[in-house]
C-alpha cells in the first residue's frame, strides 16, 4: 500500500465545514449567513438551520480557515465572509483525502445487489 502526504498538517475538514466554506466560496461577495444557508440547501436539497451556519463560521474564522467584515451599510450592515489561504489549504487537503479513499472503490457491483 502506498502512502500519500498531507498536503496540509492540519486535521481534515469536517463534512459541513467542508460545505460551509464551499458554499462561501460559492456565494462570492454575498457571502453572509443566510446567502450561505441558501446556497447549501439550493445545492445539497437539505434544510439547514441559520444556527448552525453561524456556528459553524464563527468556528472556521476562530480556526483561521475564514475571515468575516462587516459591510458599510448601516441600515442593513451585515456580515460577509472569505475563505483564508488557509481555509483553501484544508479544503484541497480535505478533497485530495477524499479523493485517496474513492480511488479503487468500485459500485456498481454493489448498487447491482442492492
């Protein structure tokens, strides 16, 4: 069996961190709270608590995977998000572990007998 390095020393997203910076990445400029939870639930077709999009930014900004501002408009100031550099780092480390355990899993062969 061959083994491939990490091309980050940080541990593997999570699945949902994984989604939330996607979904960031995905929502450019609008990059705020419920823009995020919509892209999520418009791509994935689950629901998903405007909680636990929150949580799980403040977390990835604490982690130093993302970075948030506020907008200058004061009637309606909100929140935006970035991935950092290293927020992109994980991500790639993330799918190139991903992609290290689908290699060789075949299926079809099992969808046949389900």
């Amino acid at each position: 069996m061959k083994f491939l390095a990490s091309t980050s020393d940080a541990a593997p997203l999570g699945a949902f961190e994984e989604h939330v910076l996607l979904a960031v990445i995905r929502s450019g400029d609008e990059a705020y709270g419920m823009h995020v939870r919509r892209e999520l639930e418009a791509v994935t077709g689950r629901d998903v608590t405007i909680g636990s999009v929150y949580v799980t930014l403040d977390r990835l900004e604490a982690k130093g995977l993302a970075t948030s501002h506020r907008t200058p408009d004061e009637t309606n100031s909100r929140r935006v998000f970035t991935v950092s550099a290293g927020g992109a780092r994980a991500l790639a480390a993330t799918r190139a572990m991903r992609d290290r355990l689908w290699d060789g899993v075949e299926l079809r062969r099992l969808l046949r007998n389900a």
